[in-house]
C-alpha cells in the first residue's frame, strides 16, 4: 500500500474559517455593544462564544498543517512517529448533520459529515500513552482510513458499537456506488 496523505483540501479550510470568522467578528461587536450599554452579563456571554468561534478557526488552521499519512502499519504523523494498527484501542464513526442539512442531495448522498474518532494506546517505556485522532469526512482519503482502521478494530478482536458498524455499511455502499472518492 502506498502512504495516503490524510490532509484536508484547501476549500475545506476555507470553509471552515469563512463560518468561525465572521461568527467571532460578530460577537465580539454584540459584546462591544453589551459593555458600552451596561449589560456586562451579556456582554461576557457573547465573548464567550467569540471564544468558541476563535477555537474552531484555530482548529481548522492546525488541521490544515498537519502531515498525516496512512500507511499500512499505522498512521504516520511525523517521520519518527507512527501510531500502529496493532496500538488500537477504539474506532468510532459518527454521523452528524445540522438541521439545514437533513436529506440526501441531488445524488442521493446523505448531506453532513462522518467524523471517525479513533484511540491508540501504546506501551512507552512501561507508561502508557493513549493517543485520540479526530477526523472529518472532508479528510482526503477518508474512507481508506475509514476501511484500515475498521479492519484493524476486527483482527484486533475490539468490538464497535452498533452506529459506527452501521455507519461503516452506508460508508462502503457510497464508495462501491462510486461517490466517494479515495
């Protein structure tokens, strides 16, 4: 198998930073506004989710960085770090959508995004060190990832609940429909 770069194409990012930017910007004027009326209360509420919005902007920029690559041993983070297929712990495959994205699209995909969430523990010199990876379906190569961690959990014998395993289905029918792309 050749290494799979798992990093998140350009539009994704700019996606992401066009929703948390201008959703920072605008709470920070309501909470300007708030302060200069004398409602501190609200004020501190609406920098509070300013906060959030300034955290999934610095969260879509660090995930645009990243060089993770799937290889057939593990996942690569660095070019001396590799979490092992045989280091997993947990595979969890969730679908989410929000209310405007209920439905299929004009393909019969269903809108909104998986987002695999995998665990790997690894003995470090009698310590061990449990490692958690995020990833969303805009992550090229997702349903590679999706299919070598799947089949690590199985030949590791771990057992994943009953939505990962069904989402794990729709993943697989949607790639041999070909309308997913790896």
């Amino acid at each position: 198998m050749q290494p799979l770069s798992l990093s998140y194409p350009p539009s994704a990012v700019i996606a992401d930073l066009a929703r948390a930017v201008p959703g920072a910007g605008l709470c920070f004027l309501i909470a300007w506004a708030a302060f200069a009326q004398g409602l501190g209360w609200v004020g501190l509420g609406f920098l509070a989710v300013a906060a959030l919005f300034v955290w999934l902007a610095a969260v879509a920029l660090l995930r645009s960085r990243g060089e993770r690559r799937l290889e057939e041993d593990g996942l690569r983070l660095s070019p001396d770090d590799l979490c092992r297929w045989s280091e997993i712990e947990e595979v969890h495959l969730r679908y989410w959508a929000g209310w405007r994205q209920r439905g299929r699209d004009e393909s019969g995909r269903l809108r909104g995004m998986l987002v695999l969430r995998l665990t790997f523990s690894a003995d470090n010199g009698g310590q061990k060190r449990r490692r958690r990876f995020r990833f969303e379906s805009s992550c090229l190569h997702f349903a590679a990832l999706s299919r070598a961690a799947a089949a690590a959990a199985k030949h590791k014998g771990l057992r994943m609940d009953e939505p990962t395993m069904h989402n794990l289905h729709a993943l697989a029918a949607d790639s041999s429909a070909g309308r997913e792309t790896d």
